[in-house]
C-alpha cells in the first residue's frame, strides 16, 4: 500500500486544492474513512456539553492544584514565612533582586505619581547618570503590581512580598490551563490536557525555575504566551464563526502584547513564531488571511510596547518588524506564489525565501543606522561566536559563552524526561506527524488549480489540520532553539508535553498507524487513544507521587549569612548617597536591600552599561592600583565590593573563569597552565583583588578596608588622590 494512500481521507468536492480543503461544520462527525455519520442526537449534543463543563473544572482545578504545589515547594525550600526581611530579598538572586526592586520603590514612593516618576528618572541604577527604568527594562508588570496593591490597600492583610509572589504562583496556573486548552483543541479530548498538565508537573525541573527564581522575566511571560498558542491553535479551526474569529483574534493580539510586554527576549521568541507561520503559509498549509492577521498582530503588538518604552530602538530596529514587513512586501511582489507545477512551485518558492531574506537584511540594516542602533551587537557576536564563525576577545561575548546557561541542552535533560516516558511518546508522535506533514507538502507543491483531475484530488490529505501543522513546525523550530541555548529550553519542554499528549489521544494519529499495519477500525481507535494516556497516568501517578509526597514534607531554610551580613553592614555603615562598585549579580542584591546607588547592574541590554561593567571587573584583572582607581572614581565608586569567588574563578575551568576573560580581551597571558595565544603578552601588574589584599602601601594609598567576611572583602576608595 502506497504511503500517500495510507495517509489520505478522499474529499468529494471538485476543484479545490488539498491545502484549501477544510474540515466540515461540527455538527457533522467524519470518520477517517470520508464517512459521514448522521447528526448528533439531543444525547449526544447534552453528553458533550457536560465533557466540556467537566473538562473545564479539570482543566482549572489542575491550575490551581500546580499553583499551590510551586508555593508550597518554595515555602518548604526556604522558609519564607520565618526568615527575616532582608534574607526574603537576598533569595531573589541576580536580575530578580534589580526587577523586584523597582516593585518595592514604587511602594516606598509617597505616591504613585511620585513613584512613577523615580522610575522615569532614575539616578540611583547607574551612578552619574539619569535614565528611564521603563525604556530600559520589562518591569510594567511590578508598576501594576505596585499601583494595585496601594489602590486596594491590600496591606490590610497581605504583606506586599506576598503579593507579589502569590501573583507569580498564580500565573502558573494560568500556564498549566493554557497548556490544557492547548492539548485538549488538538486531540479532541480534555484527557489529553490532564496528561500534558501531568507531565508538566512531573518534569518540574525542565518545564519550569518559578519556585526559585520568581521575579524572573520569563516567568511573567511564558504563560502569556502559552496562552498565544492555545489562542493561535483555536484560530486555525475551520468553519469558524466570524464573531468567534474576532473574539480570538483579541486574544491573540492581547496575550502577544502581555507577553511582549513582560520579557526582554520578545522580539527572538516571537521571530521564530514568525518563521513557523511563514514556512506553513509558503507550503500552503494555512489559511493566507489568518496568518496575516498574526504577521499583523505581532507588528502591532511589538511597536505598541516600543511606546510604552517611550520609543525603546531595540524594539523598532528588531528582526521580527524586518522580517514580518518583508514578508508583507514580498506577497504583493509575488501574488502568484501558489500556481503551477511541482518544479515551478519550489522555483518559485526558492525565490520567495530569497527575497523575504534580501529585505529583512536591507530593512533591518536601513532601520538600525536610522535609529542608530548598537544595542543588540553583544548578541549577535555571541551568536557568530558560538556556531563557529570565528572566535573572539570580546568580553560580552565570551562572557555569555562561558554561562552555562547560554550552552547547549545537557544530555541529562533527555535522561529526566525519559523517566517521564513524555520523550519517547513526542518521538513517537512527532515521527507520525513528520511523515503526515511530508506528504502533505508533496501533495500540496505539486498540486495545481488548472488540473481539476478526481485521482488527483483523491491522493490530497486533510489529516494533518492546521492547528497540529502549527504546533508540529513550532516545536521542531523551539526545539532547535532550546538544543543550541540551554536557557531557552523552559519554552520547548512545556510544549513538549502539550505536542505528545495531544498526539497521543488524537484520533489521527492511531488512524494512520492502525491504517498501515491494516488494524484500522473505529473502534480499535478509540481505545488506542483512550487507552494509552490512562495508562501513563496511572503511571505517573505510582512512580512519581511517593516522591512528590516526600518532596512537599521536606523542610528547609534559607542559610547565607554572609551576605546578610554584609547587606546590614551596608544599611548601617554606608551613607544613603553611597556609590558601590562590585559584580553585577551581587549589586542588584545590594540595590534591593540598601537601596544604594550602583556603577553597574545585571540588566545586560544597553551598550554603555556593558562597557561600564567591564570597567568596573578590572579589580579583578592584572591592572595596578592607580589604574583601578581611577576607573572606579570616574563612576563615583565610594565602595567596592570584592568576591573571592570571582577572583579566584573556582567555578569554571581555565579560559572561562573571568579573570581569563578580562586578561584575553586586555591583551594579557591567562594563569595557570595551559596554551595561550601568541600575540598575549605578560602583564607587568599582579592581580589588583590579589594584590589589594596584602596591604601594600601602594594600594592603601588609594583603598582602605572597612568590612570582611569568609566571602566579601569591602573597600572604601579615597576621596581624592594622595601623594605617597
């Protein structure tokens, strides 16, 4: 049996090409076979009504359930309700302290316009200058936040870092129902969404880092964009009513606005959603009018949040803008794209992706010299880097290359959803709707409107509906992201377990196996599709709940006194108009907590910040006294903060510690054993962090020693210059 037989379902409708055939109104059942059954009877219309209720609750009570297991876990981990203040604040580590600390200035500020206004002309982030925390930074999310808990006067019972958690936890149920709905409109089946909600659960350590790094950027965003999905999936189903195509529209336009609105990383994700629609319109696989409405929505919603950052030019000089105007163009240019044969077809397609590239190159490079834009070049050097275009000195670059985070997928992430069993049932349903999409795309380039033949018609698929094409390149595309850059992978695993319980509980996926070992009834599909997701969950449920059991028993608490210590010290020792210089990870904890004035941050995204921390990071290179005070003078350092851990690099092997990092872009050898490049010299300075630390007159001369611990060293620099 040919593989294009096994995977069709006949259509008796003359003259219509297979990308443009649809599935029938749902008052109709098809079956796989072209089949039609009578309309449903007063039972069945009442049968389906109380699924759909049944499966909403839940779909809802999975939420809830998934939302108040996260704050548990964290509860338990750290004991929140029971640690001081102060050791709260420090547990939000790295860029969650800075982004939860304009949430807490907010409420601090006698008003919210007051409030507002130190935001719009914050002094106290960058030393020596002035800038906009709204342009700058995603944090419209804390300033609502901010603006309800004063409105509501919500400190009646609730402390405001509650608040704020509770807020987080409860958009995880937001994501797990989003994922539900998702799963559930593909296969047809809310059990379908159960399962996904249950692997999502059990693979908690690679869907999801909400129960320890809160205020994170992407935990504000992903369920927003969980929700896009699920609203774009709803979209492409055939035979929508016009007011329910309207109704979804918002949604895709509201939740694509939520989403661009909460992550710095909008403009990346949103381009790969662009690239999925684009191949899946140029292989006619969708509706043309639909995915411009996305192309469109996608625009709006981007230059929408560009006003809200009063005119951010990382926004407006974005790829997606390029990619998505040019794609626009390049349809008038070429309105004849889906006519002729299969030759001329992919010759005119090769020529389609050319030009659409051509301009996005042309457009992006023409906005980025009018907007004179330098702000994502970091990016694409790390970029250029890390597929092996070259290797580089420069710091930024080598910086985000040495993280482990920015590498790729470890292995031991397949091993975790392996146990799940979520990898091998995505292999398998992934597999099946490859093979589906292939020939559809066979079909589709090689079909013609001039050739009207039934035979022809006969061989064109509709198993594979637009919805499951969507979802299928999607995770193909955020796949290939998350296997190169380990931090992006949270958006492919959670989708991971949408795209293999949906495949799992449709029937068109165990109609086309069941048709090719010739096994196919109704009825073996219905227990294939039933039968299959019960048994893993009832597998879940024996593997994995004694340890969730133990895991929700397990008390912990927070334990880091030495950076207690030094927080306190600070409040206490340091004027309030203090300047202090150190890592950026630890600054953000310092503006938190203090509420002193930063050299630098952890919010890497504008060019002059970027070379105002690598300025800063010379007290850990080879530079002389002199030379490291005066750089951190020319910031108005009052204080530095000195980490034995970064000094002394423990953590990452040679050539990835930072001190390589700085030595190889000053010129200078690495320590330690080992190659270097030829053209490094030898510095004729010690370490300054090494050598501060022996209280030579010549760092006295400028550095004096105020507080230390076993991890901080803090140094007061002299206010002007002395004479030895």
């Amino acid at each position: 049996m040919k593989v294009t037989d096994i995977m069709t379902s006949v259509r008796h409708r003359k003259g219509i090409k297979a990308s443009e055939v649809q599935e029938e109104p749902p008052e109709k059942h098809w079956r796989l076979d072209g089949r039609v059954l009578p309309g449903r009877s007063f039972c069945g219309k009442v049968w389906k009504k109380l699924s759909l209720i049944t499966g909403g609750f839940v779909g809802i009570s999975l939420g809830v359930l998934t939302s108040i297991y996260f704050a548990t876990l964290h509860e338990n981990d750290l004991w929140f309700s029971n640690i001081k203040e102060v050791e709260r604040e420090i547990s939000f580590r790295t860029e969650c302290g800075l982004y939860y600390s304009y949430y807490k200035q907010m409420l601090q500020a006698p008003s919210i316009q007051s409030g507002l206004h130190s935001l719009i002309y914050d002094n106290k982030t960058e030393s020596l200058r002035t800038i906009n925390i709204l342009e700058r930074m995603n944090v419209y999310q804390e300033v609502f936040l901010s603006i309800l808990y004063r409105t509501f006067h919500i400190k009646t019972f609730l402390e405001p870092i509650y608040f704020y958690i509770y807020t987080l936890f409860g958009l995880q149920a937001v994501y797990v129902v989003a994922l539900y709905v998702t799963s559930w409109l593909l296969s047809g089946t809310w059990l379908s969404g159960v399962l996904a909600a249950f692997w999502y659960i059990t693979n908690r350590i690679d869907t999801t880092r909400v129960e320890f790094t809160i205020p994170l950027r992407e935990n504000w965003a992903l369920p927003f964009f969980a929700v896009q999905v699920a609203a774009i999936s709803f979209l492409f189903r055939p035979h929508l009513r016009p007011a329910h195509e309207r109704l979804t529209l918002l949604a895709v336009f509201i939740s694509t606005f939520l989403f661009s609105l909460a992550w710095q990383f909008n403009q990346f994700m949103l381009l790969i959603q662009a690239l999925v629609l684009f191949t899946l319109d140029s292989l006619d696989f969708l509706p043309r009018g639909k995915v411009t409405w996305i192309y469109i929505i996608q625009i709006a919603s981007l230059l929408l949040v560009c006003f809200l950052q009063f005119f951010n030019t990382m926004i407006a000089g974005s790829l997606l803008v390029s990619f998505n105007m040019s794609t626009l163009l390049a349809r008038k240019l070429q309105n004849n794209l889906k006519t002729g044969g299969l030759f001329s077809r992919l010759g005119k397609l090769f020529l389609h992706v050319l030009l659409v590239l051509c301009l996005t190159f042309l457009v992006n490079n023409f906005m980025k010299k009018v907007l004179n834009l330098e702000s994502d070049e970091h990016i694409f050097k790390f970029l250029k880097a890390k597929f092996g275009f070259g290797a580089t000195r420069d710091f930024d670059a080598n910086l985000y290359l040495c993280e482990e985070a920015f590498g790729l997928l470890p292995f031991d992430t397949f091993t975790r959803l392996s146990d799940t069993l979520v990898l091998y049932a995505y292999v398998f349903v992934l597999f099946v709707m490859a093979i589906a999409a292939a020939v559809v795309a066979f079909q589709n380039l090689r079909g013609s409107p001039n050739n009207r033949s039934m035979d022809k018609l006969q061989k064109c698929t509709t198993l594979l509906k637009p919805g499951a094409a969507y979802n299928l390149v999607h995770t193909i595309l955020f796949g290939c992201l998350a296997l190169s850059t380990m931090r992006m992978k949270y958006v492919w695993t959670s989708h991971i377990c949408v795209f293999a319980a949906s495949g799992l509980c449709s029937s068109d996926t165990w109609g086309l196996i069941l048709k090719f070992v010739r096994l196919y009834t109704p009825q073996r599909v219905s227990v294939m599709r039933y039968l299959t997701p019960m048994l893993i969950l009832l597998y879940l449920c024996y593997k994995f709940w004694p340890g969730m059991m133990a895991e929700l028993s397990e008390l912990r608490e927070f334990y880091d006194p030495d950076t207690v210590e030094l927080m306190n010290w600070i409040k206490s020792n340091t004027p309030r108009k203090a300047v202090i210089a150190g890592s950026m990870q630890l600054l953000a904890g310092v503006k938190l907590c203090t509420g002193r004035i930063l050299t630098n941050h952890p919010h890497y995204e504008d060019k002059s910040l970027r070379e105002r921390t690598r300025q800063v990071y010379q007290v850990y290179a080879k530079r002389s006294p002199e030379e490291v005070y005066s750089i951190l003078r020319s910031f108005g350092t009052d204080f530095v903060i000195l980490e034995d851990s970064m000094c002394y690099g423990r953590r990452h092997g040679r050539g990835c510690r930072l001190r390589d990092l700085l030595d190889v872009a000053n010129g200078h050898t690495m320590d330690g054993p080992g190659d270097d490049e030829p053209d490094l010299k030898p510095s004729q300075y010690p370490r300054f962090c090494e050598e501060i630390k022996r209280n030579l007159p010549l760092c006295t001369l400028y550095f004096t020693r105020v507080f230390q611990n076993k991890t901080f060293h803090v140094y007061k620099l002299a206010k002007h210059k002395k004479t030895a």
